[in-house]
C-alpha cells in the first residue's frame, strides 16, 4: 500500500512540475493580424504598347531577339495590367539613378504601411520589431531608417535589414520575426518585403538576362505580426510550422540566378534553364522535413506502407504518392513564372484550382518578387476561399537557390479583397497567354532579317 501511495505522489510531483513548465515557458506563438500588398497607380501599368515601345527602342536587339521576346511575352503568364518602374515607362531606363529608386521604395513601402496603421489601429510607436527585406538597393541612411525617421518609432525597436535574399526573403523574415518571439513576450512587429527595379531593369541584349524584365513587376507587401495572446481574436493567420533549405553547395541550383554583367558591361538577372529543376529539388528536400510535422499520422502511416509493398513487388500506383491534401487545404506558392509553377504543379501532384491563385496573381502582377506569396494568397481571400480552421502551405523559392515553406492556420474567416478590389470579378482566367503581343507584333514573325 505504501509503495503505491508513493508511486502516486511521485507521478503527481512529476505532473505538477510538467504543468508548471509549460505554462512558465510554452512556446510564444507567432500570428499575422493584418497585411497589405501595394498597387501601383494605373499611368505605370505595362500594356502590350508600351512593352512594344520599350523593346524597339532598345538600339541593342534584331529580328531574332524580337522573335524570342515576342514568344517569351505571349507564354509567360503576364497580363496587360501590371506595373513597371516608372524610369522605364519615362524611358529612362539607360540611365537610372538613385533618386528614381528611393522614390520607387518610398511608394510601396510608405504606400502600404500608411494602410496597415489605419487598418489595425496599431500605433508606429507600439512597434517592436521592424524587418525589411529589399534585395537590390543599398542606401545610407537603410531603407529601415528611412521608415524609423519617417513614423518617428521608439529608440529601442529592434531592427533587420537583409538584403540579398530574393524572393523568398520574406518567409525568411518571418523565421526571424518568429525566433525573436520566443525571446521577447508581448511584441509587435512589422515586416515588409519588396524589391527595387528602377536601377536594376536590362538595356542588353542576351536572351536568359532579358527573362526578368518579361517577369518582374512593381509590388511589395507589409505585415503585421504579434505574440500576444491577447489579441488572438483579431488575429487572421497563426504560424504553425516553418521550414527553410539552402542548397547553394550543389553547383547548378547555385548558378540558376545570378545577377551578373554581360560582354557589353550591362548589369542583370541570368537565369539558366536549371532553374525549374532546381526549384523542385530545393522543395523536396524542404518538405522532407516538413511534411511529417504537417501531415497526420494516418497519412505517414499509408504512405509508409504503400511505399513498402511498392519496392517489395516492383510496382507503383497512382495512390502510391503522399497525398498532401490530408494535412493542406490550400496551396500558396510564388508566383516566379510559369516554368515553376508547372514544375510545382508535377512536383506535387497539384490541380489547376489549387494553382489558380498563383497563376492569376501572376497574371494580374507579376513576379513581384518576395512580395508574391502575398497577392497570392490575398487572390484566396478575396475569392472567399478561406475558412476557420483551414491550413494553407506556403512555398516561396529564391536564388542562391533557397526554399522557404511554411504552414499557416487560419484563424477567422477571411474575405477582404485588398488590391483585387477592381478586377477580382474578372478572374480566373481560362488561359492566361498574352495574345495581344502577337496580334500587334505579329509581323516580327514574317521578318526574315
């Protein structure tokens, strides 16, 4: 009798000590209470005149790279309504200089943080944290500065600034906003992602560095982020599992986008051919290890199974692959282009209503770099797709090459239309080819010098 009563008190001791360990130091949770993407103003969209305006212009290109853009900007997947730096609608894309690029970023990121003030009723001076990540832009005072001078926030706000990462820097921004979390209770902090185009737009004429200027469009996105539990309720999204991957030890996915000068002394973006198969590879080996804290265990368990009597018999099925869906309602997934959305689309055994939202937001803006993830899933939510309690995987790719995946639970039902609000009636699209160029431009073709 003795020894059960001690047996008894010995597991109460061990409960009781279990208990106070996690209500002093369970983890902090992460949660985003709003979010605002930036929509340039309708004199810098970029229609098929003013492309056309802007190729033929450049002194530098012939018959043959008219004919490979012409192709290239009729398959991309880009629209007739997203946005150009305002330099290169001027024609000034020669001759960029930094006046050009700080005003560009004084747009989209004072543009989209004005927004998230007035919409959450979050003070500038309540901020605690502050992360931007603008890749191509280097300024003295930073970008941060610029945005501390400009609200006037605390001395003591803790402040990032990474350059560099691409167009998966804001789910990187997110780890680290997330990290600080667990350190700092009770904390607001602001994250904002864009890229700068104005000084970085290609004048020359070899075809893999002309990709980006068909590509990358104007856009940026500020985030609002909190751990505290008190305001759980106005929460819209709460992080659940994040993931990143860097394979910049394998050669060709560390060569897939380089920014680099070509033989006439012309600065941008090379992008190789690996490039889709180095997306794939990056995300494989990220869900390897995301994909069993994501999944539910009866899933692993078939998987397992299924897996096991496949290699015993030598045999596949089309149910022999994970089924994704069992742990993900919806998929987030960077709008870079359309060679990796497919390349996703095969990877992951998707349909073309889970890549609809990338696909559009490609369509209506572009690859808008580290911002992209965001008109994508702003996309969802002004179609009304998201639910209490759905769970939506995001996967964002950059160079060096990088793969940064995250699961977010969504913590209320969500329908506002944020930068859809004028066009999102007009969406999905049946097919999303350009042919506008090729009815304008369709002499390019017929030229044989």
């Amino acid at each position: 009798m003795e020894l059960f009563i001690t047996i008894c008190l010995v597991f109460l001791y061990f409960m009781f000590v279990f208990f106070i360990y996690k209500l002093l130091w369970r983890t902090q949770s992460c949660y985003i209470v709003a979010y605002e993407c930036y929509k340039a103003p309708d004199d810098m969209k970029l229609d098929t005149e003013t492309c056309g305006n802007l190729v033929l212009r450049n002194k530098n290109l012939g018959v043959g790279e008219y004919k490979f853009l012409l192709q290239a900007m009729v398959n991309a997947g880009i629209g007739e309504e997203t946005y150009g730096p305002r330099n290169v609608i001027e024609g000034r894309e020669e001759s960029p200089n930094l006046s050009d690029a700080l005003s560009e970023i004084n747009d989209i990121v004072f543009g989209t943080l004005d927004k998230l003030f007035a919409k959450t009723g979050v003070l500038p001076s309540e901020i605690d944290v502050l992360v931007v990540t603008i890749s191509m832009i280097s300024s003295v005072p930073s970008i941060p500065a610029r945005v501390i001078n400009r609200y006037k926030m605390r001395e003591d706000v803790k402040v990032f600034n990474l350059s560099g990462m691409g167009c998966s820097a804001s789910v990187i921004a997110v780890d680290l906003v997330n990290h600080l979390f667990q350190t700092y209770k009770n904390q607001f902090a602001i994250v904002v992602s864009s890229e700068s185009l104005s000084p970085n737009w290609y004048v020359g004429k070899e075809r893999s560095m002309m990709l980006p200027n068909i590509l990358f469009r104007i856009g940026g996105c500020s985030l609002l982020l909190t751990n505290k539990r008190g305001l759980k309720h106005r929460a819209i999204l709460k992080l659940n599992h994040l993931v990143r991957s860097h394979v910049g030890s394998i050669d060709e996915a560390y060569g897939s986008c380089t920014r680099i000068e070509d033989d006439q002394g012309n600065c941008g973006f090379f992008l190789t051919k690996n490039l889709p198969k180095a997306a794939a590879k990056a995300v494989s080996m990220n869900l390897r290890v995301l994909v069993p804290k994501m999944l539910p265990l009866r899933e692993l368990i078939r998987y397992s199974m299924v897996t096991y009597w496949r290699n015993k018999s030598k045999t596949s099925s089309p149910e022999s692959g994970l089924n994704l869906k069992s742990g993900i309602d919806y998929f987030c997934i960077h709008p870079g282009g359309r060679a990796v959305i497919d390349a996703m689309e095969r990877s992951l055994g998707l349909n073309e209503y889970d890549l609809e939202p990338t696909r559009m937001a490609l369509h209506r803006f572009g690859n808008t770099s580290a911002a992209g993830l965001w008109y994508v899933l702003s996309y969802m939510e002004a179609k009304k797709r998201l639910k209490q309690g759905d769970r939506i995987l995001m996967i964002s790719l950059g160079a060096g090459f990088k793969c940064n995946n995250c699961v977010w639970e969504v913590m209320k039902n969500l329908d506002d239309v944020n930068v859809w609000e004028d066009c999102i009636g007009r969406y999905p699209l049946k097919c999303t080819a350009n042919t506008s160029f090729l009815e304008k431009y369709s002499w390019v073709n017929e030229s044989s010098h």
